[in-house]
C-alpha cells in the first residue's frame, strides 16, 4: 500500500472541517487526532469525522508521539505559535495561510523547521488545484505570449459583526490577509518576481482594512490590479492578458473549475474540472509525496515563496497603515 501518516488538526473549526473530509480522499492519510482549547469541541470533532484521538488542548495534540502531520487551522495570529509548539514537538506542519501575521514570524517558523529537519508549508491550497496548475502550465508554455497585465479581485460581502473573526483587529481581521492574499500570490505565481509600487486601503474605526487594492510591477515589465474588499460582492476573477492572447479563471477563481484561453485569432478553448470535495486534498497529498521522497519543503510552493509573498504583503500593509495589536505580532 506504501507510506501512510497519521495526520492530526489543530483547531475544530469551519476550514478544520473542510480539510478533515477532502483528508478521506487520500488512501495514504489517517486522520487520527484532532484538537481544540475546549474538550466538547474536540469530541464533537471527532466524533463527527470518525476520529480516534480528540485532545482538549494544543499541547497534548503536538506532544503525542503517534502524530505525524499537523494540519494548523487555528486563526491568523495563531499560526506563529501554533506552528512553533508542533515543530518543537518534532512534527511536520501543513499551516493554514497566511502562515504568520508578518515576515519575523514567518522567518523563525522556517528557521525552527530547518534546525529540526522538519517538513513545513503554508497551506496556500489554490497552488496545487488542478485547475491552477493548468493555468500556470499555460502561461509558462507561452499559451498566450508575453504576460502584459494580471487582473484579480476578491470581493465578499461580509455582515457586520465585531464577533465575527474578519471584523475583529484581535484576531488579525480585515480583507488583506483573509482574501487579498489570493491576488497577491496569483501575481507572484503566474507573473515574473513583483514588487508592489502603490497600495490603498479603506479602513474602518478599529483599523479593519474593508478595501485594499495593490498595484505591483514585475520583473519583466508586466502589471498587475489587484483588489479585495469585504463590504461588496464582485466578479471574483482573474483574467492574465498575454501579447497573444488572454487566460480567464472563472469565478471563484482561487479554486477554479472552468477557464476559457482566448487566443490572439479570436478562438476560445474552454477548459472544465472535476475537482472531488473541497479540493484541500491536493496540497496534503504534496506534503506526504514531499516526505516520502525525503523533501522538507515542496518546491511547488517553498518557504522561499512563503516568504516572498509575506514581503509583499508587509509592504502593502506599511503604505495603507494597516496595523494589528502588538501581542499577536509578536517575534
């Protein structure tokens, strides 16, 4: 049957429950722990997924020695610690995006997994779809030429709630790091090195970023506009304009199942996918192919382009002014 792991998840919540069921999809994956800050959660957890182990804190998940993998899906300004007391514990990690709440963090995260020789990755999940991969197979073969501009946006419509985690400074809310993460990266991904020359962003009483749009240069002369915002709906697109034609990723477009190439002749080939589930399987599947092969990092998405990415958005963050109390950005 070949290598299987046990993978356990940190944090019982909504994304927790998403990737425990795509989790079942792999034949090589056991998901055999789950854990949570509150006893009841866990076992109604588990019990709902059919899990062996519910641990009623974080430290009992990272300190059982049947552990292999660490999914962390704990909030934003989780990640940091999260991430550090599970490489301690000698566990490989799968960390939800974005993977810190800064570059200090991520850089101590990446230092930590490397002393240890340990596996470690941001869950950033739209990289390994087979729809993406699709995309940036188009546009690294030249489907449409040259990439002229990259056009992304990520829009929700979000309800007031200062309950609600998005809305809520403490727990690192705020469209930029929740969605226009996904622009950012798309840009970086499917467009030469970037670098963002202006950034804006609305912000509400509590320092919430409700509108944050990016304008980046790349490398090779390309343009990226990109855009999140949590107070409208939008097209959620992206649409990569090439000198010989256009790639356009349907809405949603971060878990993209269909997308039209427009060639310069005016012919379209539209391109569907079947993706099973939610589609989180892909990347845990990456983590146990890196392992086995000995890796421990995916050269698909590397801490290298963690790393790049959080550059980016910290600089968008120090023009616009979006801030975070000091104790969960903390090194």
């Amino acid at each position: 049957m070949g290598t299987s792991y046990n993978w356990a998840i940190l944090g019982a919540g909504h994304i927790a429950r998403k990737f425990a069921a795509d989790l079942k999809l792999l034949p090589n994956a056991r998901l055999y722990a789950v854990g949570s800050r509150s006893s009841d959660r866990a076992n109604e957890f588990a019990g709902e997924f059919g899990i062996e182990k519910a641990c009623g804190s974080y430290g009992e998940l990272a300190a059982d020695p049947k552990v292999d993998i660490v999914y962390i899906a704990s909030r934003h300004t989780g990640h940091y610690r999260d991430t550090m007391l599970c490489l301690e514990q000698g566990k490989h990690v799968l960390c939800e995006k974005p993977a810190a709440m800064n570059g200090r963090q991520l850089e101590k995260m990446v230092m930590l997994a490397r002393s240890k020789k340990l596996f470690f990755m941001e869950a950033l999940w739209t990289r390994f779809l087979p729809s993406f991969r699709k995309v940036k197979e188009l546009v690294d073969s030249g489907a449409i030429g040259e990439m002229r501009i990259i056009e992304a946006d990520f829009c929700l419509n979000v309800p007031h709630n200062p309950e609600h985690r998005i809305w809520n400074p403490d727990a690192g809310g705020g469209s930029l790091l929740d969605i226009g993460i996904y622009p950012l990266f798309a840009a970086m991904t499917l467009g030469s090195p970037v670098s963002v020359i202006t950034a804006n962003a609305k912000l509400d009483d509590n320092g919430i970023d409700t509108f944050c749009s990016m304008q980046c240069a790349h490398e090779k002369g390309e343009r990226s506009l990109l855009y999140s915002t949590i107070t409208t709906g939008g097209r959620n697109e992206l649409l990569l304009h090439g000198s010989n034609g256009q790639l356009l990723l349907n809405s949603w477009w971060h878990t993209p199942t269909s997308i039209d190439l427009l060639r310069a002749d005016c012919a379209t080939e539209h391109l569907t996918f079947n993706i099973p589930g939610n589609g989180y399987q892909y990347e845990a599947a990456e983590v146990m192919r890196c392992l086995i092969e000995g890796k421990t990092e995916s050269p698909q998405w590397s801490t290298g382009h963690s790393k790049r990415l959080m550059e980016l958005l910290d600089s968008v963050r120090q023009q616009t002014g979006i801030r975070y109390p000091e104790e969960v950005e903390v090194v």
